[in-house]
DNA sequence: AAAATAAAAGACCTTTATATCTTATTGTAA
DNA sequence: TTACAATAAGATATAAAGGTCTTTTATTTT
C-alpha cells in the first residue's frame, strides 16, 4: 500500500506530534529507538519533511525534531505526498499509465470510490486534529517489544 | 498498492478470460506483446497460476493457457493471494507487525472499512462475471500504442 | 512410428529500485 | 571550546523486476 519510508515517516511525524508539547524537541535516535526504524533512515526521512516544512527541527544540543503551530496545520497526506507522491491516490491499479473514464480498466470504477476515501482518511487527518487522539494512550505506533522480556528471563 | 507482478498476473487473466470461448488457448507471447508484459515475466507468473490451479495451460502446438468452467469460478481475490499473498487485505498501513484491535495503530479505525472494501471487490468478482464485460469492449487493459503512431509520422 | 516443431516449465543470471549503513560536515547551546 | 545533534553525500546490502537459456511435453508432419 504504501512504501516502508512512507510508513516510517508517518510514524515518526506522529510520533513527534504526540511529544510536541510546548515546542518540545524529539531527537532522531529516540524516534528510530522507540519505532524501530533504522537510525540514519529515520533521520534521512526527517530531513525530507523538515527541508518540506512540515516539521521544524533544531541543531545542537537539546536540538532535535518539533512542531510549531503552522506545522500542525499539516494534514497527513502532505506527508504522503512528500515521500511517496500521489500514485496512491490517482494511479490505476491494474498499472495503466493514465487512469481515467476515457480508457477505463476492468476495475477502474469499483477503485474510484476507495482511492477517494483512502485519500479522505489521509487529507482529513491534520496533525493538531489527531493529537489529541494520540495522547489518549489507546493507540500504538509500535509493536510489544518482546525480546526485551525474553532478555530479562535469562538473567 | 498492488505489486508490479500481481497487476500483470490480473491483467493476463483477464486477457485470457475475454478470449476463453470454447477453450481457446492464448500464449505467453500473444499475452506478453497485447499486454506490454515482459515476455519471460509473464510466462513465469502464467506458470504460478497455472500450479495454482487457478489457470489451465497446454503444451506442445496450439498450445497454451486457457480456462476451464471450473477455472471460471475463481476470482481476482486468488490471484492477488497466488501472487502477493493476502497483505493488501490485512496489513496494518503504518506496517506494524499485528494489525488487530488489541494494540491498534492511529490509522486502524480509518482503515478497516477501506481494506474491507478492497478485499470485496476483489472476492466478488469471478471470471464468470467479468467475462461479458470485457467482451463488451469499454474496458481496456492496455495503454494506447503512441509510439506506433510516432513512427508512421516519420515515414 | 520417427522426426520436426511449438509452446510451457524451470533454472539461473543481470539490472534496477529500495532499504540500510558509513562517514563526514555544519550549526547550536552550554 | 567542547559536546551534541541535525545535515549531507555516498557506499553497501537486499529485494524486486526483467532477461537468457535449457528442458520437458505434446502435436504435427513425413
Ligand atoms: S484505469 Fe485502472 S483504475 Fe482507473
Ligand atoms: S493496526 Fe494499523 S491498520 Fe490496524
């Protein structure tokens, strides 16, 4: 559905959004940590969307990933669009090069329908409207980390 | 959203589909150049869905893949299966390891009507039943040639 | 019946794209 | 001025896509 990069940077800008209080900063290493992303991939990512506006980041010490008002604006879409583009939303899914009515595929007109509302799912969620949503505790940006407890029984 | 392999895989299917009148056999080649397939990509994923028992092929002259009334019974959802396995249906989008509502992503919610939706189409759609649609003529499952028409130009 | 031929099946290789790692540089705060 | 952390370019590994060749099987033709 959509790329590992995509995936990751959607996990890391919402992992930054629900530690954004008061301009709070989150470093590269605590986002690839927590979200199990390869170090340098996460911060290649993070550079993208800083370099794209969408998130504010900060060099030096207590340097590091944040949010500011404007940047809360974003939906997560924009962050779709600067990793993967659009294919997602307009692409044919049998791969034709144009999707339209003109020179329809087989499946063309049962895809228009989810290709809008996968597109709604991403453009209608803003940072700032999920935020909320994300320090509720009741949803998850990783797995369980289960070889931590496999560890701690071989001591 | 679907890979390279299974847009071609349901693209020769359904190519086949609209030329099984009376087990009319098809060939790779024929399939290969109508569908601008790789020629030995297409005979490989032939061969998948022929193992599968979800296509019927022929060997020898006037050979080649055709279906039967029990192969026409199957739907695109067991050759995204064949050839993808089922992660468009049940893959959690921000790729965590277990997509469920014990330990849901921020997403999840907004994606299980979606991912639903998808596997529907695919599931409810038969061979049968699209048969006569593509007979039909308004749905294509190609790209117009331009550069045939560029090199008459420069005749 | 034997030889020639057509087409799928299958093993293996090359290229390309994606993902991950390495190393070095720049800017900032204490 | 020193340590910290983002930025940046580039190398390496892995996976996906595409291509070459050989083998097997069935059908013609002689
Ligand atoms: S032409 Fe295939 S989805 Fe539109
Ligand atoms: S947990 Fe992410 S979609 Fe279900």
């Amino acid at each position: 559905m959509l790329s590992k990069s995509c995936e990751y940077a959607l996990k890391s800008i919402l992992y930054i959004t629900k530690h954004s209080q008061n301009l709070e900063r989150v470093g590269a290493k605590n986002i690839s940590d927590e979200l199990d992303i390869p170090y340098h991939f996460a911060a290649k990512l993070l550079q993208i969307l800083a370099k794209a506006d969408i998130i504010s980041s900060q060099k030096g010490p207590n340097g590091g990933f944040y949010l500011t008002a404007d940047n809360l604006t974003h939906s997560l879409a924009d962050v779709v669009f600067a990793i993967d583009g659009n294919g997602i939303f307009v692409d044919c899914i049998l791969g034709l090069k144009t999707c339209s009515e003109t020179r329809p595929c087989p499946l063309h007109y049962e895809f228009i329908d989810i290709k809008i509302k996968i597109a709604k799912v991403f453009e209608d969620t803003t940072l700032d409207q999920i935020k909320s949503k994300l320090l509720s505790g009741e949803f998850y940006l990783n797995n369980l980390n289960v070889s931590c407890q496999y560890e701690r029984k071989n001591k």
